[in-house]
C-alpha cells in the first residue's frame, strides 16, 4: 500500500508541473489587461502604464514565468491584484464556503443516486424503471444556472421557506447555515443525481445478470440479502470511480451555484479573478485545484484495492 | 485675489453653475414630503459585486466609490447643481495669476481614529495621491505644498490652473483626505479612516460589507441640509450592509422577500418584478451617463473623415434606445442638460440623428468606399452594448456597408479603445459620472479612445480652453472642441441614460441628485 501510494504521488508530479504551466500560459494567452481593470474604464494610457510598471505586467513573458516557478518553488502561490492578499489566505477565506456546498451536496448525492439507482436496475424495464430514468435524464439536461434561479423564485419569493441568497458560517449558527446552503446543494446535487443514478443502474444491471447472483437465489437466500448484500458490494467498484468524478463536478458546478446564491466561495473568487485578469490569483486557484483533483484521484485508485480485493497495482 | 466661501462657493470666482440654473429639475432632496427622520435600523443593500479596494485614491468603479463616498471627504465636493462647494474646506482662494490656491480647514473635524483634521493630513494626503493614483497627473502642476498653520493649506503651482477646483471635487479617483499616517502606504494598502458620516465595520470580501454610523462626525452646519457630495450630512442609519449580489434575478428576490430593502442595477424588464408589489418601487436614477459609439480613427476605413461623417448619417437614435431598453433621453451635446457647460437646445454636429441612409451613401461615395469591410467590437458582457452595436450593424448595412460584428469580453474591448489596439473601426461605450464636471475630465477619453492625432484644430480648442479665465471662454472653447469630436464623427453621441433601483417604500430620503449613493440623511421608518 505505502509503495503503491509513493507510486502514485511520483505520478502526480509531471500532471502538477504540466498544469502550473498550462495555468501560466492560459491566462497569459487571454486578451485584455489586468492593468486596465485596475485603472478603471475610463483611464488615460498613461494611467494604464503606470499600473502595467506597478504590478511587474511591463516585463518579458519568460522574466514572468520564471519569477512564478521561483516563487512556486518557494510554496509561494502568488498574490492577487485585485484583492490586496496572497492566493493562499483568498483561497483560505473561501474554500469553508465551497466546500461545505460540496459536502452537503454529495451528502444528498449519494443516498438518493444509489438508491434510485439500484431500483431502477431492480425493476428494470419496467414503469418504474423509465421514470427514474426520465428523472435522471432530466437532472442532467437542465441548466443548473436556469433551475438555480427557479429554485430562488418559488421557494424563497412564493413560498418563503427559504432565504434567497447569501451564506452564514456553520460557527455563527449552524441552522442558518444549513438554511442558507441547503437550497444551493440541492440545486447543485441533481445533476450529480441523475448521473449517479445512471451509472449505479448501469452497474447493479450488469452484477444483477452474473452467475453468482442466481446462485445466492437458488440457495433462498431473501432478495435483500441478495442485492443489497452481494449485487451491491460488487457493484460498488463503479461507484467509488463516479465519486471521483461526482466530487470534481461538485467542485466545477459550484461556480454557477455560487454565482445564484451570492455564496462567497472559491467559485465565485475564480469568476471575479477571470473577469479582472488576475492572473495570480486564477493561476494560484488553478494550481490548487490541479493539486485537489490529483488528490480525489489518488483516494479513489486507493479505495478501489479496498473494495475490491483483486485489485493490485504491482 | 478672489475666493470662494462656503456660502457663495458656487457663485464665486469659478461660479460653475451660477449662471445656468435657472432651469434647475434637480429637486434637493424628497424628504420634505416624508414623515420625520428617524435614527436606528440597519439598511441591507444588494449590489452586485464587492469593492477590490476601498483605498480612494486609486478607485474608479461604482462598487468601490459607493462605499468610499459614506466613509471619506474632500477638500471640495459636486453640489446638488453639480457646481463646487466646499466639504473639509470653508473658504477656497484663487491668487489673480492662478498659480496659487489657498484652503482654509473646518475647525474640530475628526477622523474615525478620534483625531483632529489637520493641514498636514492635506498636505500628506494630496502629496499620497501624486505617488499612487492612476489620475495623479491632475496634481501634475502642483510644485510645493505649505502649510502655515494646521487649519490652512496652500498649494503653488508650476503653471496657471484655472479649473483646479474642478479637478479636486471628481468623484472618480476622488482626492479624499486620509491621516497623515497614511502618507506611506502603498496603493491599496491603507487603513480604511476617513472623516465622513460612517465608518468601516466589518468587510467579508465576496460575501458582505458593512459601515456604520460615526458618532463622531462633524457636519458642515454652514449648510441647511444635503447638497450633492456636499452640505450638512446626517446619519441616521446605524449601519448600512452591503450584500454582494451578482444576479439580477436574486437581488429582486431578496428585495421582494424583504432580505434586503435596496437594490441596484434592476434591469429594465424585470422592473415589473418589483412595482407589482405595494410595498416596493423602482427609482430612475437619471442621468448617470452619457452612451457613445466611438470610431477609431487610426485603423483602416474610419481614418477618413467623410467615412465617420457617412456612419454618423445612417444612424438612427429611437431604434437603438428602443432596442436596448432602459432609461434613455435624447442629447447631442457631451454635457448634461443643467450643467455649466452644457451649452443649449442646438445640436454641435450636423450628424446627430440624422437617420438617412441616403446622406449616408453620398459621404460613401465622395469617400471613394468600395463596399470594404467595416468591422464593429462589441462584447459579451454588456447585453446594451451588444444590442447597440448589433442595430448600428442592420443601419449601416442599410446605407450600403460592408459589416461585420466581432464579440470579445469587455476586458478586451475596453483595453482596445483605451489603448487603440485591436482591429476594429466602431465599438461602443458609457462615459459617466465624472464627465458632468466639463472638458477638464473629458479631455483624456476623448483623445485616446477614438485615438486621436493630430487634429490641430482640438489641440488649439483645448488649449483655448485650459488658458482662459473667463467661464464663458471657457464654453466657446468646449463647443469648438464637441464641433471636432461629434462634428468629425470621433464619436457618434447616443443619449443619456440613467440606471434603475429598487426599494422598500419604508427606506426614506433618498435624493434625487443622480450620483453615487448616498446613505446620509436617509432612514427606515420602521427601524430594524
């Protein structure tokens, strides 16, 4: 286990070196100026100039990326040019926001995903079968940013159950903070819904028709010993693989959520720093998320030797 | 030697509005009608984004300057008739050769810290302001500063400046008067420690701001009440908290759940949202700036005059301000009605609205056009300006040109027009607040985003306009210079346009003077 994890790690270095770069050199490809974000819209060239020389932008492209490898190097991520503070304390800030919307939204994500899943893939092909899966499909195809501000309309303006924005740390009150933020997970969570309840279906179909499954039923064994028992562990392999990809999502849908909800999360930080050409601060969020990303990934080839044993790297 | 004091500041030597107010609709304040204020209560704003900065020297956007306008103050301010009047100054004095300025302090202001306003804040502040602020170069002919006592301060300049004052009361990259402590900091590094009627509370960035009332704070009682920028402020609020709302469609939410009980930027077709409840309105706030199509005058077809002269013909205003919606009036002038330099009824230009597509092609044709391309950058994140850009397109295309619309993010199309890169021959833009002031703040933009050179007959304007004393020479100067920017279709004038809020009827006393928000002198009526 220890050396399937350093294996993974020494993994990991060329995808971070690769996506630091890919960070650097997207933003610095973008059109438009940080320098006349900052000056405002109305400023003199000369104003603008002065900026420009003020934040460093007057120097070589190469002068530039090698002063980010250095400070990199340093476990420097940058400081913004909008916000007055480093990456890493603008992230810090953020990231309670976005991942308790996260959380909560996996936390809804998983029991209903599987479990309509499972019965879709029980009662296949039957009534029930097609309406979970005209649901799911449904979950998948909507807008999040259009179902996000239906949400807001009926329960927050008609109904009033409901505040139609914003965010209160789980420290100040954790009831606010789940009223706040239950409305913006479950937004969040129906497209993680429908693809999880698809893809659970699509595994429980395929262990369902296996040999071993009539054999536990030939033996009378109940049949909920049968599929919650032997079908579901077996299927659970590709369950754990569509965690990964669920927390990702959770993480990429958070941006339109945040947006919705005015949720001061990392989501919004990155919209704000694209739309201002902070490049420190979107290549500092890039990176970190790169480091995240590989991490989800490193947990979930390590999970798969926990739930199913024939896996081995070496 | 001629000065200006608080009571006939605006009748003074500079008299800027004296002589054009007549017509005045500019009504002071709604408050009369409204019960009695009452103190307490804390107002929740839904604005769309938070301040980056709050440090006024270096701020130019609405969201910063609407939190820094409650919290700091000037030496001189905009009034309600947009002349100067004075706010931490009582008397301003012009020398007769227009190279020395003298201000004399109120006595017993305080900064939120507890101490006392002092000439040498002045002093450090303006002297702050030439280091960092991208508009230093408006202090650019100032060679010393002195300070014969802590309640006066006198600036010497290189050369004459006539509009100083005019410069001094911007409320874009406005000259606001920090403690002299704060003389060394960086830009955007400052302690936030102002002397107006609030103070900054707690600061959440992306989430919340909050400022709250100043006890402490000493109004201009030479005043009777508000007046702009400036006057005798009163706050009654206890706190004001700003919620960084992007979404339109989740500020009127909040506005209609009572979450928050001022809302701004409320696009024309939700305002229904808001007015079919009783207990909530939608406010014009008019003008609040002027709408422009600028051509570039470097690149390609539209160097030519008789090319700008055929595009300034085929255009049609009613279609575009029927197009984009919002609160749009007429205007061929660049200054606002009820402004000192707006000069009158007349239109400068013989192109404003002419909508015929037959003077447009006999400019074609004495242009010598052979159906080229005429390329239009618009963006992405201005629906208006989309749909602007989109109907010019239809109107050219009309007159018989050659068009293609390009879409880029508003990063990019503003830093072409500022810096005249990019290929493109017409773009668009709002130019506003800080151009009501006069040419003084205009003369920036209009050089660099049509890209202006070597038009010897603007220079000349222009320098007319900087060497004469006298405000009427002034305002010939300024129309010579709008004969060459709308007359050789540099820029091709839209109209004015406001933008629309929404409240809860209960928030009292909001004025009717379209600035920046003001949060003095309002006040809930049924607090908290």
């Amino acid at each position: 286990m220890a050396r399937l994890t350093l294996m993974k790690l020494l993994q990991a270095v060329p995808v971070i070196l690769i996506v630091s770069v890919l960070a650097f050199l997207l933003m610095s490809l973008l059109p438009g100026d940080p320098a006349v974000v900052i000056a405002g819209d109305q400023a003199s060239p000369e104003a603008i100039e002065q900026v420009r020389r003020n934040l460093g932008l007057d120097r070589p492209f190469l002068e530039q990326l090698g002063i980010w490898f250095l400070h990199l190097l340093q476990g420097q991520f940058g400081s913004s040019l909008m916000l007055n503070q480093t990456v890493l304390s603008a992230m810090g800030e953020r990231l309670p926001v976005t991942l308790s919307l996260a959380g909560l939204s996996i936390a809804i994500t998983l029991p209903i995903g599987i479990f309509v899943g499972s019965i879709a893939a029980y009662y296949r092909q039957t009534w029930v079968d097609s309406l979970i899966m005209g649901v799911a499909l449904l979950g998948v195809s909507i807008p999040g940013f259009w179902i996000a501000i239906l949400s807001v309309i009926v329960f927050s303006v008609i109904l009033g159950w409901l505040p139609s924005s914003g965010y209160v740390p789980i420290d100040q009150s954790a009831i606010e903070w789940l009223r706040a933020m239950i409305l913006p997970a479950i937004m969040l969570s129906l497209f993680q819904i429908g693809f999880l309840a698809r893809m659970t279906r699509s595994a429980m179909l395929d262990v369902l028709s296996q040999d071993f499954i009539r054999t536990a039923r030939s033996k009378g064994l109940s049949e909920w010993t049968t599929v919650g028992k032997h079908a579901f562990r077996n299927a659970l392999i590709l369950v754990i693989t569509t965690m990964g990809i669920l927390l990702s999502t959770a993480l990429g849908g958070s941006v339109v959520i945040e947006q919705v909800f005015a949720l001061p999360g990392v989501g919004r930080l990155v919209v704000q720093g694209i739309l201002a050409r902070d490049y420190p601060l979107v290549q500092g969020v890039m990176l970190i998320y790169g480091f995240v990303f590989v991490a989800i990934n490193l947990a979930v080839d390590l999970l798969y030797t926990v739930a199913d044993p024939r896996v081995r790297y070496d | 030697m001629a000065s200006v004091k608080r009571r006939d500041f605006s009748r003074g030597m500079l008299g800027l509005g004296a002589l054009f107010l007549g017509a005045l609709t500019l009504a002071p304040a709604t408050a009369s009608a409204e019960a009695a204020p009452k103190k307490g209560g804390t107002l929740i704003y839904a604005t769309l984004s938070g301040p980056g900065t709050l440090d006024p020297h270096v701020s130019s956007s609405a969201v910063e300057l609407e939190v820094i306008h409650n919290v700091f103050e000037g030496l001189v301010a905009l009034d309600n008739q947009n002349a100067t009047r004075p706010m931490l100054a009582t008397k301003a004095t012009m020398s007769a050769d227009a190279k020395t300025y003298t201000f004399e302090l109120r006595r017993g202001v305080k900064f939120h810290n507890g101490d006392e306003l002092t000439s040498a804040d002045v002093k450090a502040s303006l002297e702050r302001y030439q280091r960092v602020s991208p508009n230093a170069k408006n202090l650019a002919d100032v060679e010393r500063y002195e300070t014969p006592d802590p309640y006066t301060v006198v600036l010497h300049l290189k050369a004459p400046n006539v509009v100083l004052l005019d410069v001094l009361k911007s409320p874009i990259f406005p000259f606001m008067i920090l403690p002299a402590s704060q003389q060394d900091k960086p830009a955007r590094g400052i302690d936030v420690i102002g002397t107006g009627p609030f103070s900054l509370g707690e600061w959440v960035k992306d989430s919340h701001l909050v400022i709250k009332r100043f006890d402490g704070y000493v109004p201009d009682t030479s005043a009777p009440g508000r007046d702009g920028y400036a006057g005798r402020k009163t706050a009654y609020l206890d706190a004001v908290r700003y919620r960084f709302i992007p979404e339109a469609t989740t500020r009127i939410a909040a506005l209609q759940t009572g979450e928050v009980q001022l809302a701004s930027s409320i696009p024309t077709e939700l305002r229904d949202r808001i007015e079919q409840r009783k207990e909530l309105a939608v406010r014009e706030v008019f003008p609040v700036g002027g709408t422009y199509v600028i051509v570039n005058s470097q690149y390609g077809l539209t160097a030519n005059v008789l090319m700008r002269q055929a595009i300034g013909a085929a255009i049609d205003i009613t279609e575009i301000t029927d197009a984009t919606g919002g609160v749009n009036k007429a205007n061929p002038w660049m200054s606002f009605p009820n402004t000192p330099y707006y000069l009158g009824e007349s239109a400068p230009t013989p192109w404003y609205d002419v909508k015929s597509p037959a003077k447009a092609k006999e400019l074609l044709k004495k242009a010598g056009y052979k159906n080229e391309k005429i390329i239009i950058e618009t963006n992405s994140n201005y629906q208006w300006m989309r749909t602007t850009m989109l109907v010019v397109a239809e109107q050219l295309k009309r007159a018989g040109m050659n068009v293609d619309v390009k879409v880029v993010d508003w990063t990019t199309n503003a830093a072409h027009m500022q810096q005249g890169t990019g290929e493109w021959n017409l773009s668009t833009t709002l130019f506003g607040p800080d151009h009501i002031l006069g040419p003084q703040q205009w003369r920036p933009m209009i050089y660099a985003f049509p890209s202006i050179k070597g038009n010897d007959a603007l220079d000349a304007a222009y320098q007319a306009f900087f060497a004469a004393a006298d405000l009427e020479k002034r305002r010939a100067a300024w129309l010579k210079i709008q004969q060459q920017v709308l007359g050789d279709a540099y820029m091709i004038k839209i109209a004015d346009s406001g933008r629309l809020s929404g409240y809860a009827r209960k928030l009292m006393g909001q004025t009717d003077y379209p600035g920046i928000l003001q949060l003095w002198d309002v006040w809930l009526d049924q607090a908290g």
